[in-house]
C-alpha cells in the first residue's frame, strides 16, 4: 500500500517538457519576416484582411504588437473545417485582387458551429534592423448544438498560413509599405 502511494508522488515525466517533433515546421510556416517602418504597419493592414475574413476583434494592442480575432462558422467535420478556412482565405485573396467585398457564405449549411480564434504578434527581428517578425496562430473549437465544445485543435496546415501571409503581403504592398 506504501509503495502504491510513493509512485502516486512520481515526478512529471520528462516527454511532457518536450515540444513534439513537428513543432519547428509548424512554427516556421507560423512566421514570416517582413521590411516595415514599424509594427504597426503590419497590424493596421492585418485588421482591415481580417475584417475582409469575418472576424471580430478580441485585442488590438498597437503597442504591444498584437492582435486578435475571432469568429464562429458553421461546419460538418474537422476535413470540412480545414476546407471551410482555405474557402475563406481564397474568398479574401479575390477581395483583394478585385479590391471589392465578396463576403462570407463558404460555411452555409454545415451542422456543427467552429469557433475559429486568430492571433497575429509582431515583433522586431532580432537578425535585422528595420525587419518585423509576424506569427499567426489559429485556434478552432468544434462546438455542438448544444452548445458544448467537441474538440480543440491548433490549425497547423501550413497552406492555411500560406495564404494569410500572401495575402498579408498582397495588401502590404498594395498599401505602399515596403517589404
């Protein structure tokens, strides 16, 4: 019974402070480096793209390099989600081709509701001045009718990050900032 409880007091084990394998790659494809004036060059062109995308504003820290968003889209299956948030981003990459607003509507008649979080954090490049470095993180949650959360997941589809950040340097040049 006394040995019972001493390995109930066991440690954490080690592959817990361990990021996974897939980490660096999924990072890498989270991250692009662009030749700004300052951050908030890269922000100010981000909210007007995330707003061509639907999403509402949660936190927009200037400041601090921060901003983000979220929004909640219907959809049948994490496949259709990944499907659903390419759809969007290929809707956004019109808007700023044609320079007109095509609006939502990829997500209509789906089952289940997504709550989709994006966060964009800008910071100086520590390798070179007058560089600005830009991360997206996207998080989903699978909510049911019902209201509860059927599964959470980090989108780590480097197409997805892909597309935002072309998208991102689309507008960046169409606005007059040099990358």
């Amino acid at each position: 019974m006394l040995a019972g409880c001493v390995a109930g007091c066991a440690g954490i084990p080690e592959e817990a402070y361990r990021l996974p394998p897939s980490s660096p790659g999924v990072r890498e494809a989270q991250t692009r480096t662009f030749e700004v004036p300052d951050e908030a060059s890269i922000l100010q062109v981000a909210v007007a793209l995330m707003q061509d995308m639907e999403y509402n504003f949660d936190t927009i820290e200037y400041e601090l390099g921060i901003l983000s968003g979220s929004k909640v889209v219907d959809a049948d299956s994490m496949a259709q989600q990944t499907g659903l948030i390419i759809a969007d981003i290929v809707l956004v990459t019109l808007s700023v081709v044609t320079g007109t607003s095509l609006g939502g509507g990829a997500y209509a008649g789906a089952d289940d509701e997504i709550s989709l979080r994006i966060t964009l954090v800008v910071l100086p490049s520590l390798e070179n001045e007058g560089q600005y470095t830009a991360r997206i993180t996207i998080q989903s949650e699978l909510i049911d009718k019902m209201g509860r959360v059927k599964k959470v997941r980090m989108i780590e589809n480097p197409v997805v990050f892909q597309e935002i950040f072309e998208n991102l340097s689309k507008a960046l040049f169409l606005e007059g900032v040099k990358q």
